[in-house]
C-alpha cells in the first residue's frame, strides 16, 4: 500500500507540473523500462514494475484530464471569454460565508443568447462581495454577470487558483458586489440534502437567537461549518496560537463524533449478552459509529475537506471491523489512496497534506515514546500508581503535540509563514 500510493501521488505529480505520459517519449520510455527489467530481473520483477507503472501511468492521465478536460460544445467555456452573459443555474453546494465575502458555487443549466434560452453547462464560482442569507442549496437562480476563466497571479510561489478551482470541476468565476439583482427561478438538486440544509439553517438561527454574538459565532463555525461571523481580529488570534484548525471542520471534529459514537455503542453492546456472544464488539460498535459520521459531515457542510476527513476515519472504523486496527500505517496509505483515487489532485490541498502529515507525526511520535516508556519501566504485572499514570498521559500528551508541531512545522512555514510553538500549551486548553 505504501509503495501503491507513492506511485500513484508521484504520476499525478506528473500531471501536476505539466508532464504528461501521453507523449511518446513516456511511453517509449516505459517500455524499455518494463523491458530492461525483464531482461534483468525476471519476469515477476518485470510484471511487477510493469503495474506499478501502469498505476503511475493511470495517475498521470486522470489529473491530466481534470486540470486540462476537453469541454462539450455547450460548455460555458466555448465561449469568447470575459464575457457578460444572463444564465440560469443551481446551486450544487451551499453557499459560503465568510467575513468580508460570500461564494455561489453555480451550476449552469440555460444561457440567453440570440434572444433564445439554450441549453448550456459548466460550474462557477460566483464570489459575492454582499451576499444575504436568500440563497441555499439546490435555488435555480438567473444570474447576469461577466463570465471570465479564473486565473493566477504568476508571482513565485503564489497559490494555484486555477488548479484548486479545476479539481473541483469549476473552470469559470465572476465577481458581483451584491446578489440585489439575482433572481430565483426554481429548484433543483436532492431533496434529502435540501432538508439536511434546512437543518444547518435551524440550528444557526439557534445560536443567533440564544447565545453572544462572539459565542454564536465560534459554535456556528465549530458545529456547522459557517465561518461568516468569525471576525478577522478573532481569527487572527485563533492562528497566532496554532488552534485556528479547531474552526475549521476537519479530522478534529470527525474523529470526536466517530469516538464518541463508538464509545457509546460499546457501552450498549456491553450490557447486551445476546450480542457479546453473537457479535465481536468492536467490530460492531465500528459499524454502528459510521451513520452518526456520515450525518455529522452532512450537517456541517460536507465540503471537500470534510468528506476527506470521513474517508480517514471510515478507513479506521474499516480496519477495526475486520481486527486490523493496529496497521494504523498501512491504514493510513489506503486512505490517502483511495482518497487520491476519488478526488483527483486532493494531496496538492494544503488540508490534505496537514492532516496526513500530521496523523503521520503522530503516530511516529507515540509509537517512539511508549517503546522507550516500557522499556524504562520496571518489570512486573501490578498496578501502576497514580503518580506513573499521570506521568505517562502527561508524557503522551506532550509527545504527540510536539510530534505534530515539528511534522507540520515546514508546512505551517511555508503556507502561512508563521510557525505557532505556543500551539503545543494551547491545544491543549482550547481543544
């Protein structure tokens, strides 16, 4: 699994930096590869290389087509862009706010042209320098706006617009002071996930009605997933201290719901004797914390990020139900995998690439300190006091928080250029 997901981050990498395996010069390459290896090493050798180059291969053609896809004749993007066009679309996610901003993710259905509706597709980015509360998943709304290609700034080092808007199959993007003159015409999407919407508004309203603006400001963002009263002075303060990832649904918020949920149906299957002698108890409680999840990921916005988090976690509760929960190495390398596999480009996220790189830290950190920790212990099958056990958890806490500060230390400097190593104290009151 190690060696599968190497290879296959390392074709997209590839694609990434616009190496494509297309081009004879790849493919007469691999196969004097495949060949030399043949002639070398044996026939299983050669079969061997040949897969994984086959996968690397396979890796480098599916981004390849995500950052350069061939679009249809009634894509937006046949058009001569910039352009200023009337259309109608839907939203196919929910909308985002945030302090200074609002984005529309639009889903165009018809364009006027001609005087004439014709049909017309491609997804946008609207970003809205006012956006009101009016809008939610699934409205059709009709829309007049200039439709550009998104682009980069070409400074050195800056972040790749484009390419973070393309894996998401977004390819065109507009800018509107206000959302006065927007109209809906209708509704689309699924009905089960207008209701789950429904229930984030609810609960938003909630904490609005109820609590302090700066209160009902951390819990919308800590629950749901909304951001947009998170002031600029709060969020500062949060990132200077290293704990701005507790506003952000992530692996945090997942892993919590995922335990507690697993905790509680231990608890239940505990004081069933039918079902301790029928079924294997975790195996059971793994199966029974995967609905509370998947609703938890639901109702806090189940964006790209988030889902990501739910594959790591499922991928846990996956190896506990079929007793290999101690690969936590193995299980992380088929999470990243089958990630990569679903979203096309997800490890050039800076989200990803902090979640596994941390995850990764830690379980390095902690495997390190209990060897050494048993090894300085003396022998024996009694009860450690009182004393031992705090210093053990103590020792725990410290290791898997430094583990994680120094792992995401080149990451957090790279992308933020700020490096928090107060966050080690403070992670642990704040979480």
């Amino acid at each position: 699994l190690f060696l599968l997901t190497v290879v296959y981050i390392g074709g997209a990498t590839c694609a990434a930096w616009g190496w494509s395996l297309s081009t004879p010069w790849w493919v007469g390459g691999s196969l004097l590869l495949t060949g030399g290896m043949w002639w070398s090493l044996g026939g299983r050798a050669a079969t061997q290389g040949g897969g994984l180059l086959v996968i690397f291969a396979f890796a480098n053609v599916q981004l390849w087509h995500v950052l350069h896809p061939q679009f249809p004749a009634d894509h937006l993007r046949q058009l001569a862009l910039p352009q200023k066009v009337t259309i109608e679309g839907w939203l196919f996610r929910a909308p985002e706010h945030a302090p200074h901003r609002g984005r529309l993710y639009v889903e165009a259905l018809r364009v006027w042209e001609k005087g004439n509706w014709r049909p017309a597709t491609g997804r946008m980015l609207v970003t809205v320098r006012t956006l009101s509360d009016s809008w939610h998943y699934g409205d059709v709304l009709r829309l007049t706006l200039n439709l550009r290609q998104p682009r980069n700034f070409h400074t050195p080092g800056s972040f790749d617009y484009a390419g973070y808007l393309a894996r998401q199959d977004i390819f065109l993007s507009t800018f509107l002071w206000d959302d006065i003159n927007i109209q809906q015409v209708g509704t689309e999407g699924s009905a089960l996930w207008v209701r789950v919407e429904r229930v984030r508004h609810t609960i938003s309203e909630f904490f609005t009605a109820h609590l302090e603006t700066k209160t009902a400001a951390v819990l919308q963002a800590l629950i749901i997933g909304d951001e947009r009263f998170i002031t600029k002075d709060l969020w500062e303060t949060f990132s200077r201290t290293g704990v701005a990832h507790v506003l952000s649904i992530s692996g945090l918020h997942i892993s919590l719901v995922a335990a507690t949920a697993y905790g509680f149906w231990w608890w239940v299957i505990g004081r069933s004797p039918y079902l301790l002698l029928r079924f294997t108890a975790p195996a059971l409680a793994s199966l029974f914390a995967v609905p509370p999840v998947v609703l938890y990921a639901s109702i806090s916005g189940g964006n790209v990020a988030t889902w990501r988090s739910v594959l790591m976690v499922l991928t846990y509760l996956l190896a506990t139900l079929i007793e290999r929960q101690s690969d936590a190495y193995r299980s992380l390398a088929f999470a990243a995998l089958l990630i990569s596999g679903l979203w096309p480009g997800a490890f050039l996220d800076v989200s990803f690439q902090l979640s596994f790189v941390s995850v990764l830290s830690l379980f390095l950190a902690t495997q390190r300190f209990i060897s050494w920790w048993e090894k300085r212990q003396a022998p024996g099958p009694g009860p450690r006091s009182l004393h031992e056990r705090l210093l053990r958890w103590g020792g725990i806490y410290l290791v898997i928080s430094g583990g994680v500060l120094v792992g995401t230390l080149p990451l957090t400097a790279a992308y933020f250029n700020q490096v928090a190593l107060i966050s080690l104290f403070a992670n642990a009151v704040i979480v």
